[in-house]
C-alpha cells in the first residue's frame, strides 16, 4: 500500500481490503457491502486461488495482485511485488514518484533489507511462534542485536540507505509500526519498546508522518488481527486498548 501510493499507482491497481480476523475459513472481504470485494465478486480471498487453481491446497496469503479481467492471481510473492511496482510499473508512476530502487544503490538496499527480513520482519514472528525456550531465546537475542545495530545506523544518517528514501526504509517501517501495539507484548519482544530507542522512534515518526506511509496505518486493525487471530498465543482473543498511539505524531526532528 505505501509503495503503491507513493509511486502514484491507485489508478492502476485498485485496492481491496480483507478483514483483520482471520478464521479457520481465511482472509474475508467482510469490510465491503455485502461481504463481498466489489471488483472481484469474491466473498473470500481464497476463491482467487482456487479460480487460478483449482487443485491449490497451500496457504492463502496477503498481498496478493489479482487480474480484475480474469479473476486469477498473478502473484503473492511478497518480496518482489514491490519491488516489481518500482521496476516493472515505472510507464504509469506518477510525475514526480520517487526513485524508491535506484540502481545505483541497489546492492546496498537489497542487503540491508535482507538483514531487516531475516532478524527483524520475520525476527518478531520467530519469537512469538516459537515452541522452545532456546529457539524464542536465540530469535529474541537477533531481533535486538539488529536493531541495536540500526538504531546506531540510524543515529548518524536520517534514512537506511543513502540519503533518500528507499525500499528499505517501507520495509523496515511496516514492523516498527507495528512494534509497541502488538510484538513487544504479544510476540514477547520486551526487552525494549520502541518508543524507547531514540533514534529508531524518531525515525519511524518520521516515516509515520511522510504522506503515504502513515495514512496506510490503522492501529485498530493491526491490533485486531494479532490478538485475535493467534489463539495458540492469546487463546482469550482479548484486544490491549493500548498504547497510546498519539506520539507518532511528535516532531521528530531529523530533517
């Protein structure tokens, strides 16, 4: 969604939005009238899947692009997708959409990210699905050892990668973000909030408020699927009311 809007191509690809709690039935579009994706026709994401395969039996995963004309999904590959929307859909960007995957500083992006992916996105989920108190315990120890090494990164430069914003910086952002509401207490990944390590919270408030990035975020949602989807973790399904959530609006100062 950040890249999508940043680049300017909501015109291309629409936008459709599945509810937050996911059931033993999967990703619903209970969000729309009539339970029911308005462009798709589909009550269930699944029925996507299955109309590209019938014979599908894998998992049925958010984001996925889907042909409007044809119904059947192009791809869920998750990694790549923005990726393609920087690359492969630059004919219809907007006027002045940024360069969020310049070539020149690809190698460095492409490495960066990959650490960001393996100990911090998928990091906080290693930890909170772990069945083992070594296996959570080396996830946890990752987690924080990478984002001590970013909070020193980003101490001394205003973004991961240059001095622009890039790739990077989206996928690093949509894991703060969702930090303090629902990793830091949910996943157990307590050893700090983020609001508690200066340069990444300020850096992440920065993000928040660079239009396209905070108008995508929706703490209830986020909050909503984490504590009441994963009954394994939070068998009660109750919702936290917190945290207070106005600081992501604090000038944060790096400019």
């Amino acid at each position: 969604m950040i890249v999508r809007g940043l680049l300017g191509l909501e015109g291309a690809i629409s936008l459709g939005t599945v509810d937050p709690i996911r059931d033993e039935r999967g990703w619903r579009f209970t969000l729309d009238e009539g339970d029911v994706d308005p462009v798709l026709g589909i009550g269930f994401l699944a029925d996507a899947y299955r109309k590209t395969d019938s014979t599908y039996a894998g998992r049925v995963t958010v984001p996925a692009i889907i042909d409007t004309t044809s119904g059947r999904v192009v791809t869920n590959d998750y990694p790549q997708i923005t990726l393609d929307l920087s690359t492969q859909w630059s004919a219809l960007h907007a006027e002045n959409a940024p360069d969020l995957y310049p070539l020149h500083l690809r190698d460095e992006i492409d490495e960066v990210a990959d650490l960001v992916f393996h100990d911090v996105n998928n990091g906080v989920y290693k930890c909170g699905f772990a069945t083992s108190q070594d296996a959570y315990e080396a996830a946890y120890d990752r987690l924080f050892d990478r984002l001590d090494w970013l909070e020193t990164r980003l101490a001394h430069q205003r973004y991961l990668v240059g001095d622009q914003l890039t790739e990077a910086d989206v996928r690093l952002f949509t894991t703060l973000v969702r930090f303090d509401a629902a990793y830091h207490g949910h996943f157990k990944c307590n050893r700090a909030k983020l609001t508690e390590m200066p340069a990444l919270w300020a850096y992440a408030r920065d993000l928040f408020q660079t239009p396209g990035f905070g108008e995508t975020v929706d703490f209830d949602q986020i909050k909503r699927h984490y504590y009441g989807t994963h009954d394994q973790i939070n068998p009660t399904r109750i919702i936290p009311k917190g945290p207070d959530t106005e600081g992501w609006l604090v000038t944060h100062g790096r400019g």
